[in-house]
C-alpha cells in the first residue's frame, strides 16, 4: 500500500465540525490523506460529504477544528487561498464559467491564486499538462460546449495549472459516459503515481474497489468508518458497510394481493424538447397493492420520468394508461395533474410554501377537491390539518406555524398526509426520506406501507435500503433507461441490484 | 434633400449621447450581475450637478466631474443596498430612482432656467471638412467626441481585457467566480459605480451640452429607456449605439418637423413613438429568445450573491 | 477582523413595528442632511409639515384627500406585489382611469338620467385602467417581457396622451384658450363629505381595501395568489395556471389605479387639466412596501404618505421650500424600508480571523 505512517499527511483534518444554523451538517471529523494515496469518501445522501468537501476546499469555514496541510495548520478564508497551497477540488456541479472558453477560465482562476500569466503562456502550460496526464482538450473552446468528460478534464487542469497535490472530486462519475470514466480513472491513477492525494466521493462501489486505497464512511455528519481496501474482501461487504448493518428489513411488510392495475406505461421517451431525451423506451405497470420502486444513481433520468410521469413535463413518445383510460405521451400532461398524489423530492420549495401556514399547506394541491365553493373553508381546514396533524403525529405549535418552521422530518409527514388525503389512485414519492432522521424515516416508510392496500404506489428513490425495505417490485434505471425489473422476494437477484445500478451489467 | 439628411442625422447623433452613455454604464453593471433601475436619478442628479457646478463659475471639467461624482455616489447607494445588503434589486433601484429625482428637484428649484455653462459645437479640424459625414459627426460637442471613444473603450474592457473577463465571470456565475477566488464583491460595487459615473456624464450631456441649463425632470425617461436600450443591445456596448441612434432618430424627426412645419405624423405622436419603440424593441427581443436564439443576459443578473459558511 | 451579514434562524419580534421606526428614522436622518445642505433647520421644517397635515382639521381633512388616490394606487401595487409583480405603471393607469372618466362624463353620460351618471364614471374610469394595464399583462404572459420597463414606459405614453387630449380635441371650446377640457357636469362630481373635499372616493378606496382583503385571505383565488408569490416551484407543483393569474391580478392592479384616477378628477379637479398626474402612481410603490404588500395595511400608510404631501406643501407656502423634499423623504423611506428589511433577516457579525464563530443559536 502507499499509506506510509511515517510520511507527513498531506492533509489532516482535526475535529472539524460544521453547523447551518441549528443543523450540524460535520462533527468530529478527523482524516488524513497521505502523497499518493487515493481515499474514497462513501456515505448517503445529506451525510455531509460535500459540506466536509467545501470545507478541505476553503468554500466553507469551520465552526471548529482544525485543517493541517502537509502538517502547517492552514485556515483557509476561500477557495483560492486554499488553491495555493495545493488544495483545490472538483465540484458535482462544475464550476466552469460557460460563456468563457476553457483557457480563459484557467487564466481567471490563475490570476485570483495572484499569478498574473499570459493567456499565451497559459495556454502553454494546459498543453504540457494535458499531455501529461492525458487531458487532452481544445482550450479556445467555450466551457459551454463541452461534454461532461470535457468539463472535468478543463477542471482538473484548472487545479494541475494552479500545482494542487490535494485533489477532491464529488461524485466525479455521476454524469460521466462509460468511455469517459474510464479516461478519467487514468488520470487519476497517473496523479497517483506522480504523489497527489485524491479524494473522490462516490455512490458507486465498483469504482471504490477499483482506485481506491483507503475509504471512509460519512453518516450523519460523522465519519462511522475508516478502513484501507485490503480488508474489504467484495462489493457485499462493501456495500454491507456503506448501507450499515441492518439490511435486514426493520419494517414490517405484510403481502397483499395486488388488484387492478393502475398505471401502464408503454414505450415512454422523453421530455419533449430536449435533444438527448433523459429517459428512453420506459415500460412498467403498477397495480393497486403494490410498490414499485425505480431505483438509480442520481443522474440517471428518474427524475425527468417522474415529471413527465406526474404529468409536468410532456414526453415524446409512448402510451400511458391510467385506470383503463389510454392516453398518448403529449395528451397525459395535459388531462391528469389533479388526479395523482404526488410527493417531490424538493420539499422546501416545490412541496411547500416555507412563508404560508399548515393549514394553507395542506391544501396547496387539494384545492380542486375542496368543494366548488369560491372561499375557502377555513373551519375544514383547521379541521383537517387537526386531523393530519394527530394522524401522523406532526411536531408543531399550532395549524397557524409557517411550513418553513417545520423540521424536515414533520414537513414530509405534512406533505405525505396532504398527498394521501386525496385518496389517490396512484401515489407517487420521490426521494421521500432524503435528509430525514431516522424516526422521520420509519414514520414515511409506515405511511407509505400503509397506502398500497388503497393505491398504486411509485416509489423513486436512489436509496437502496429504501426501495428493499419497501418495495414489491424494483425496477433498476442506468442511463435513461430500465435495465432490470426485479422482484423483492427473489434473494439472488435482489443482491446484484447495487451493480445494476452501478451499470456494471449482469 | 441633402441638408436635411444631414440636419436629421446631425441632431440623431445629438440626442442619443445621453441615453448612449447611461446604457453603456449600466451594460456594465448588468454585466456584473446588478440590476440597477435607478439611472433615471442617477442621470438627473448628474444633471443637476454639472448645471449648478457651471452656474457657480466651475471650469467645465470640474462640472463634468461633479456630474460624475453625484452620479456614483447613489450608485455607490444602490451597490450597497443591493450587494452588501443583498436587498431586491428592484425596489432598491427604484428608489434611487425616486430618491435622485426628488434630490434633483429640490436642490434644483433654485437654478431652474438658469444656463452656466453651454458646451457649444465644437468642429473637429479637418475631420469636419469632410462633406456630409465631417458635419454629421464631428460639427458636435466635446462630450459627443468623448462618447466616440468611451464606445470602443468600453467594449474593448469588456471583451478583450482580463478584467472584462472577471466582470462577465461575475455575472454569469457568481458561484464559480467566487470558487476560483474572484472577488465578486468588489467587482459588483466596482461596475455599478462606473454605471453610475456614466449616468451622471449623460446627465451632465444633456445638462450642459443638449439643452444647457437645469429643467426638473429634464430626462423625460432616457435612463428607463437606456435600461431598456440594454436589453436591445444583448449587453454589448456596439448594439446599444444601434438601440440609441433609435431613440436619437426619433427625437430628431421631432426637431425636423417642428423646424420645418411639415408634419407627416402628428406630434404627439412622434413624442410617443422612442417609448413605444422602446416597448417594440423589449418584445422582439423576447420573441427572438423564445425562438431558441438566447439572448446573452447575464445569468446571475438580479441575483444577490451570498457564500455561505 | 471584517463584518459579515449572517442568516438568522429565528425572527425577532414585532417585526413590522421595527421595519416601519427603522424606515423612518431614516427617511427622517436622509431629510435633515438635504435641509441643512439647502440651509434650513431641519426641527423647523418638520415642525412645520407635522403641524400643516394633522395640526388643523383642515390640514388632516386634506391628508386624508391625499390619501384617496395613494390608498388606491398602494393597494394596485400591494396586489401586483402580492404575486411578484412590479406594477411600476400605476401612474399610467391612474391617468387612463382619469381619461376613461372625463370620457363618460363630458361625452357619454350628458343625457342619462343622473342616478346613472357616477355609476358610469367608475366603470369607464376602471376599464380605462384596465385596459391600460392588458398592455404589459400580455407582453408578461406571452413574452417575457418584464413588466417593471414595459408598465414604466407605459407611464409616459399615457401621460403625452392626456396632454394631447386637454391640449387638442377636449379642449374646452369655451376656455379661452386655457388647456384643459370643459367642466364636468354636477352629476359627474363626485359627492363630497364633512364640508371639506373628501369625496366619495374615500369609501370606494376603504370598500376596495376591504374587498381585496377578504378576497386575498378567504378566498381559493386569493390563495392562488399567495402560492404563486410565496412559492413559486411550489404553485407549478400544484398546477396552477400562473399565466392567467398575470393577467387577471395585473387588470386588478390597473383597475384599481383607474378608479384613483377617476375619483382624483371627479372628486377634486373636475376637469382634465394639468396637473393630475403628480406621481400618485409611483407614491403608491413606496405605500404599498411599508405596508408590506397587506392590504389592510395600505390605509395606515396611505395616510402617513398623504401627511407627509400635505407637510411638503405647507413647507412650500410657509418656509418656501420645494415640496419637492416629499419625494426625497420617499426615496429614502423605501430604502429605509429595504435596511430594515435585510436587517431582519440577517444579523451582523464581526468575525476575527482568529477564532472559530461561536455557534449561532439552538432556536
């Protein structure tokens, strides 16, 4: 292994914690990344990863802790202070400034690290660099134009011109074309050789077995676990430590038959408009009685079906069915919104209105259902948020609280209970427990257990325990498309549903 | 025939200096990312400034200095309110607006009328020879002498210099300006007062060289349409010549009508037209951006920038 | 060391107090600086203008005629705000609403019997309004196109019109030459109360406040309304069809600035003449931003601003001073307004370079 105890690390983070107001997003953080050496942060969604990223990288401060670079205890008070001295990072969302090309945006950030260069002699150096680690690239382009693959190379070589030895990337596959994380799993591995440490969030556990000499598992703003490679024997075991130990269903599951089926979608593309359609040729059915699950890594086009499904967005192509009733890809959006309870995966903005009150939330989209009556009925209102209140046991003062009050937790239950009081015949819930607590979780988990005895129920969901704990179903989406439908009960299959959804195939 | 083209075009050129050079400011304050309303006050304070500085026996550089200086310090304002603040945009604008109108007012009541200073003509040697073209362009004022150069200055900053690049970086992507270490900041207050400094010079343009002396509310609406003119112009200062020359054109027809007693079109409807133009302008930019020909707005324009942590 | 503005998690109390004594306290810093800058005592001038708007029950029965066409004006705006919309043309419509007027009074109702005179006056006075306000409804909806430069341009147009109409075909064929339209006829007046000049316009402006109230707080439009403002993803989430309501909720917005306009000629000016538009349009921005966009807010404010005409015009004839310092103290009260806001959101912190923040608050 690299790891030499000796050697100073190159980075050393001692206790860093980190708070958003009353959220603790990073306690008790200590880690080292040593020359050479490729560390692999795991870890699910709000675990605080990217925020203990941005603050290695100088975009956040610490609320407390310390940061040592090749054992100099370093505050950096921004990006570029941390940039000279050798840190810099790749963000999920590049950080490219699009209407600039890619060597302008190399000078810019050149010029801030306080080196003032030519964009001749820039130029110069992106070449020399680019052929070097085999980050070939036209630097008179516009960032703009550039593919995914692209945009990563310009990024790393902004860090490479600015002599960073500490490269972190978030998720740095997630939006990358197969031949493209391949080039990039290269480069890294000739960063490796030339003695920078990496630092590389990932979701997807083939690429942690593949580059990655040591891991670290993030839960709830800690670090939970720390191991080099060697003692991970398979992607099991891997997958084992990253979900926690309890993969064994917690909740109860009892099997009903399922009835009628509500929801058919045949041959679905789309949305309509874009050039590359997210999603292509989508076939699947619900029935009442049932959950199924389309599961898959973020990025990967769920979140373009489940809008055009919920009837946002138009598709291009393909049929619909719902409750017998035949609808084309463009006529769906029009004809159903009203009909479908529908929980999205943004809650504080789409789900809710943060500056009205419960009872005004409750009724966001059950407007129609309320009755032809021109006012609104405030004595139901308070009646029904009373009721929903009680019925799923929301935390809060009184009906009068603004949603922004809520707790993340409370607010899902808010807007599950606003969803299911329209007794729909399909339930639809995207990301549902993202970010929630434990409890909050188990209480959605209930709560949507409960609703297959009278719906449909879709669930979207990138988490893999969920859609085990939940589903009868499990449909497996990679690239835009269903690679796999796989049924719960089936132990064998459910066991490769991680590498599916890593696109690892059969 | 002749003289009248050449009296019309004199006159276009004449009457869009003002609204030229408020567009070309606030083209840099968009640019960075800040909407900024408030030219119509920053142009009348300007105006007041460069008046009043004449009046007193002020040189007239002082004058244009004053002007300029009036014109930054409620940029300066807005800036504050609108970066530090993080304050909408809009309303802070507007009341600017609505402040730099009242100052103008109220300081003014007292000069109203009054001329100090009259930047006359003044004809370029040998350049206004030329036939035609040497009377159009260069029988004017200095400050139209200035506006010739400030036009590719400007641009030349804004697309061939490094700090035309951070100003663009700024306000297009505030956030991975800021990643790369781009003080965004200082880059914003920067712009917007330099819009504010180029209200003020149009202000003092209109004050003491178009129609010399302090009148209350002698814009009648240039820096609503300068704002307007830069949305025509895609925020290039090139572009934004076109959408003045517009306003200017119109504004001459009125003159040339007036001086010659024909009225193809009546008055009032002449006076209506650089607004309503204006409004035409607003649409066929929209429509063409609804067509899938983006227009270039900065994308971060309006938006307060804030890093957390 | 340097100063940083911060999040805060937690709202301070009695926030609508503080952001009205924090706008005012600096309105009222802003004006004393333009005083002594023009040499006059501050004390002095605001003595004078408190004492001229609520000294006598003849300078507040004024403010209170004042404050006719700002309630109007500041309840168009407050309901454009309402869905994140800049009415900016207020006083365009206001002007439009004063046209629509001096049409039914001078060329469309002379035969009528007069129990239908004023009816009359009020709807074209809205329509016009409304009409007024279509313009850059449709430019919003269908185009884009925003509406803040489209309504302010809109502004000066209608004014040029008016000009063009007092100036040209209304001309008062009997007025000697003088611009402005012939008188309106008794039964175009409206009523006027307590022996002084309020006029009907007065219960109209409360009826519209009561109306647009209730409207905005009980009923399922009004909450549309209110999703659409307060949450945006939210009111496309739930399928609301946000295009209509632009233009619904602008015809509201210009029907309201109308009738401050027909009441304004029909009340006070019975005549179209100069000196009708004098910015009530734009006062009704800074009524409708310390009200908070509240509707039952705006009479509150409505007043102050009204007091605050009637001050600058006793400073005028008293002191003889510009009245035009009103429109300063407007300036500054809406930055005032801004200030106080951003205050309230964030709180200021000084960090050191050396310390780690402490943690902010548990609430």
């Amino acid at each position: 292994m690299t790891q030499n105890p000796a050697a100073t690390p190159l980075l050393a983070c001692r206790g860093v914690e980190k708070r958003f107001g009353p959220v603790i997003a990073n306690k008790d953080i200590n880690l080292e990344v040593f020359p050479g050496e490729i560390l692999a942060i795991l870890g699910e969604n709000g675990a605080g990863k990217s925020t203990l990223m941005s603050i290695i990288a100088g975009r956040y401060r610490p609320d407390a802790g310390s940061i040592e670079i090749n054992g100099k205890a370093s505050l950096f008070v921004s990006p570029a202070k941390a940039l000279s001295l050798g840190v810099g990072m790749v963000y999920q969302r590049f950080m490219l400034m699009d209407t600039l090309t890619v060597a302008e945006n190399i000078l810019l950030a050149a010029d801030a690290c306080g080196r003032s260069v030519s964009l001749r002699a820039i130029k110069k150096e992106i070449n020399l660099l680019a052929n070097r680690y085999g980050l070939e690239i036209d630097a008179d382009r516009q960032a703009g134009s550039l593919s995914m693959g692209e945009r990563q190379r310009a990024e790393i070589l902004k860090l490479l011109v600015q002599s960073a030895r500490l490269l972190i990337f978030d998720e740095p596959t997630a939006v990358l074309a197969p031949p493209d994380v391949e080039r990039f799993f290269q480069v890294v591995s000739r960063l490796k050789e030339d003695g920078c440490g990496i630092i590389f969030i990932t979701h997807k556990l083939e690429e942690v077995l593949k580059i990655a000499d040591r891991i670290a598992i993030l839960r709830k703003g800690r670090i939970i676990t720390q191991t080099t490679l060697d003692r991970v024997s398979s992607k099991r075991d891997l997958a084992r430590l990253m979900v926690g130990r309890e993969v064994v269903l917690r909740v109860d599951k009892p099997t009903i038959a399922t009835k009628d089926t509500v929801l058919e979608v045949c041959g679905l593309t789309g949305p309509k408009g874009s050039m590359q359609p997210a999603f292509t040729d989508i076939s699947f059915n619900v029935c009442r009685g049932e959950i199924l699950s389309i599961i898959g890594v973020a990025g990967n086009g769920q979140a373009s079906l489940c809008k055009t499904i919920n009837a946002q967005t138009t598709g291009q192509n393909g049929t619909i069915q719902f409750l017998g009733n035949s609808f084309d890809a463009a006529t769906w959006a029009t004809r159903r919104q009203s009909e479908i309870a529908y929980v999205p995966e943004d809650r504080h903005h789409a789900g809710s209105v943060a500056g009205m009150d419960l009872a005004e939330n409750f009724l966001l989209t059950r407007l129609e259902q309320s009755g032809n009556s021109f006012w609104l009925q405030h004595a139901r209102m308070e009646s029904d948020i009373q009721t929903a209140v009680q019925e799923y046991s929301i935390v809060t003062h009184s009906s009068r609280t603004l949603a922004g009050q809520l707790s993340g937790g409370n607010l899902q239950k808010l807007i599950l209970a606003r969803e299911l009081a329209k007794n729909p015949a399909l339930f639809i819930a995207e990301q549902p427990t993202q970010g929630l607590d434990i409890s909050a979780t188990e209480e959605v988990w209930q709560a949507i257990l409960a609703q297959r005895q009278f719906s449909a129920v879709l669930l979207f969901t990138g988490d893999l325990k969920e859609a085990l704990s939940l589903s009868d179903r499990i449909a497996v989406m990679f690239s835009g498309r269903i690679i796999e439908i796989i049924n719960a009960g089936d132990a064998d299959s459910v066991g490769r549903i991680g590498l599916l959804m890593a696109g690892a195939g059969g | 025939m002749i003289d009248d083209i050449v009296f019309i075009s004199q006159i276009t050129i004449k009457s869009s200096i003002g609204v030229l050079l408020a567009a070309i400011g606030e083209i840099f304050a968009e640019r960075s990312g800040i909407l900024n309303l408030g030219v119509e006050g920053m142009m009348l304070v300007g105006a007041l400034t460069g008046a009043a500085i004449g009046l007193a026996g002020g040189p007239p550089l002082l004058a244009l200095g004053g002007g300029m200086l009036a014109g930054a310090l409620l940029a300066m304002l807005h800036a504050f309110f609108s970066i530090t603040l993080r304050a909408d945009q809009t309303l802070s604008g507007l009341a600017i607006a609505i402040l730099g109108g009242g100052l103008s007012n109220f300081l003014g009541r007292p000069i109203i009328g009054e001329v100090g200073i009259r930047l006359k003509a003044f004809p370029l040697p040998y350049l206004s020879d030329i036939p035609v073209i040497g009377e159009i362009f260069f029988n004017q004022s200095v400050l139209v002498y200035l506006a010739y150069l400030i036009i590719p200055f400007a641009s030349y900053v804004l697309f061939h210099t490094r700090t035309g690049l951070k100003i663009r970086a700024v306000g297009d992507d505030a956030v991975s300006a800021d990643v790369i270490g781009i003080n965004v900041t200082a880059i914003r207050y920067c712009c917007t007062i330099f819009g504010g400094i180029l209200a003020g010079l149009g202000g003092c343009y209109l004050s003491l060289a178009y129609t010399p002396g302090w009148k209350e509310n002698m814009t009648a609406g240039q820096g609503w349409i300068a704002i307007a003119m830069v949305i025509f112009s895609l925020w290039s200062p090139y572009r934004a010549v076109l959408g003045a020359l517009l306003f200017g054109g119109l504004t001459a027809l009125q003159f040339f009508f007036q001086a010659t007693g024909i009225e193809v079109i009546p008055v009032y409807i002449l006076l209506m037209l650089p607004y309503l133009l204006t409004i035409g302008v607003l649409i066929l930019v929209m429509h063409l951006k609804k067509g899938g020909k983006d227009g270039k707005s900065p994308r971060c324009l309006g938006v307060p920038f804030h890093r957390e942590g | 060391m340097r100063l940083r503005l911060e999040k805060r998690y937690t709202k301070p109390q009695n926030e609508q107090l503080l952001i009205a004594v924090i706008s005012f306290g600096l309105a009222l810093l802003v004006g004393s600086i333009i005083f002594l800058i023009y040499g006059a005592n501050p004390f002095l001038a605001y003595g004078v203008m408190f004492q001229g708007a609520f000294g006598s029950s003849l300078g507040f029965t004024e403010v209170i005629v004042k404050a006719i066409p700002l309630m109007l004006t500041g309840l168009a705006v407050a309901i454009a705000a309402t869905m994140l919309l800049w009415n900016i043309g207020c006083e365009g419509q206001f002007v439009f609403g004063a046209l629509g007027a001096t049409w039914a009074a001078l060329y469309l109702t002379p035969d009528w019997p007069s129990y239908s005179v004023l009816p009359a006056l009020i709807i074209c006075g809205a329509a016009a309004g409304m009409l007024w306000a279509l313009i850059p409804a449709i430019l919003k909806a269908h185009f884009q196109v925003s509406e803040i430069l489209t309504t302010l341009l809109l502004n000066y147009v209608a004014i040029i019109i008016m000009d063009h109409l007092y100036f040209g075909p209304w001309r008062d064929p009997d007025g000697m030459g003088f611009p402005g339209s012939a008188l309106f006829p008794d039964a175009a007046a409206l009523p006027r109360f307590f022996d002084s000049r309020i006029h009907l316009g007065l219960f109209l402006a409360i009826a519209a406040t009561i109306v647009l109230h209730i409207l905005l707080r009980h009923s399922k439009w009004g909450f549309r309304i209110r999703v659409i403002g307060k949450g945006p993803m939210a009111a496309q989430y739930a399928g609301m069809k946000v295009n209509r309501e632009i233009i619904r909720v602008m015809l509201i917005s210009g029907a309201l600035a109308g009738l401050a306009g027909m009441s304004e000629v029909a009340g006070i000016h019975l005549r179209l003449q100069e000196g009708l538009s004098v910015g009530y349009g734009y006062d009704g921005i800074i009524v409708a931003c310390l009200a908070g966009f509240r509707p039952k807010m705006v009479p509150i404010f409505a007043l102050v601003l009204g007091g605050l005409i009637i001050g600058g015009e006793q400073l005028q004839s008293s002191m003889h001073l510009p009245a035009s310092i009103v429109q300063v103290l407007e300036g500054a009260l809406l930055l005032g307004f801004l200030a106080s806001e951003a205050l309230l959101r964030f709180r200021l912190r000084i960090i050191t370079s050396s310390s780690p923040s402490p943690s902010t608050n548990n609430a």
